[in-house]
C-alpha cells in the first residue's frame, strides 16, 4: 500500500501524542529531569515540535550538531496537538489551499501555530516520498504547551546514539527495532483540509 503524501505518523496513545525537540544540555537535561521546561526556555520564540523521531534524527544530526546534543521526547495532550494543527496556518503560501498572498500572510501572522510538510528520512537520514510533519508553537500555543499540554518529558539522546550506532554498523534491521513504533495518527475529516491538499 502506498503511503500518502501527507500524513501523520507518531507514537501515541487514546490521550497522548509524543512529539520530539533537541536542545543544548542546558535546557534538555532539566527539562528531563524536572518533567518541565526550566525558566532558560523561552515561551515568547517559536518552538518546533516533530512527531517523527527520523525526521528529528536527520534535523539534529543524530544529537551531534551543536546546541541540539539533548534530544528529549515529549509527551503532550492528544487535545492540545489537535488544537494546534486546528489553529495553525501553512508556513508557505500554496496556490489553491490560500485565496490569495495576502490573506495568507495575515492568517501565519495571527496564528499561534504553523505547520511545514517536510520529506520523511529513513534509517539513512535519505528523504522519502512522503512528508513529515513539523509544528511550530508560538504565543499562545507555546505557552499551553510548555504549562499545560505537557505530559512526560524523557531525555531519549541514549536510543538515538544506539540506533546511529547500528545504522553505522550497517544493521539496519537491529536499528530499525529500536525506532519508537510510529503510526498513523487518527485525525477528524478537515482537521487538515487547511494545511495540506
């Protein structure tokens, strides 16, 4: 069966969704370790949150690239994600989804959230057909996230150098185990009419 261009695939439960985010050891090893963000995470910048732990894998380097050595994955509300991806606007302007520039412009400039469709990565960090999807909180969503959406906060940099170091070793079906068992997540018709078409 062929996958769809756009769809979400993440680990998650009836009540919860587990997003990823990398950080300097500063940031991500309190926010592990206290189950929260400590008071050096700043609520009034973008945040982005990744429900694909590749794609995650791929943007930090494999907790290598520098300020990104933490990588923590956060459980939040099934509520708060859909919430999100109900509020939030397409980061490019699309011919066909936006009636015009303009109205788009003014739609990313008033929402709290923005989504991007990046291509997906496999074990090789190699782009795939399909897209992956990132969320990025500002304003009001990074607030509800950081105080209210929060669920669990785990420092998972120990699986990512695990699996690097299988996919190094060209074991790819051993690194493959270890992924975190992402799949498709459930979404009401038209919660994503207006971020994809």
């Amino acid at each position: 069966m062929t996958e769809p261009t756009h769809r979400i695939r993440a680990l998650h439960t009836d009540s919860t969704v587990t997003v990823y985010q990398a950080y300097a050891p500063e940031i991500g090893l309190p926010a592990a370790r206290e189950g929260r963000f400590p008071a050096v995470w700043r609520r009034d910048r973008m945040t982005w949150i990744k429900p694909s732990f590749l794609w995650m894998m791929y943007r930090c380097g494999w907790a290598a690239k520098e300020g990104q050595e933490t990588v923590l994955a956060v459980e939040m509300t099934r509520k708060g994600f859909e919430w999100a991806l109900g509020h939030a606007c397409l980061s490019h302007y699309e011919h066909g989804l936006h009636t015009d520039r303009a109205t788009w412009r003014r739609q990313l400039k008033q929402a709290p959230a923005r989504v991007q469709w990046d291509p997906e990565r496999d074990l090789r960090l190699r782009p795939l057909p399909h897209r992956s999807l990132q969320l990025g909180l500002a304003g009001e969503a990074a607030r509800l996230y950081a105080d209210e959406w929060l669920v669990s906060v785990t420092d998972v940099t120990p699986l990512a150098h695990a699996i690097h170091a299988r996919v190094r070793d060209g074991d790819l079906e051993s690194a493959r185990q270890l992924l975190p068992r992402e799949r498709p997540y459930p979404v009401d018709d038209g919660l994503l009419a207006h971020l994809c078409q």
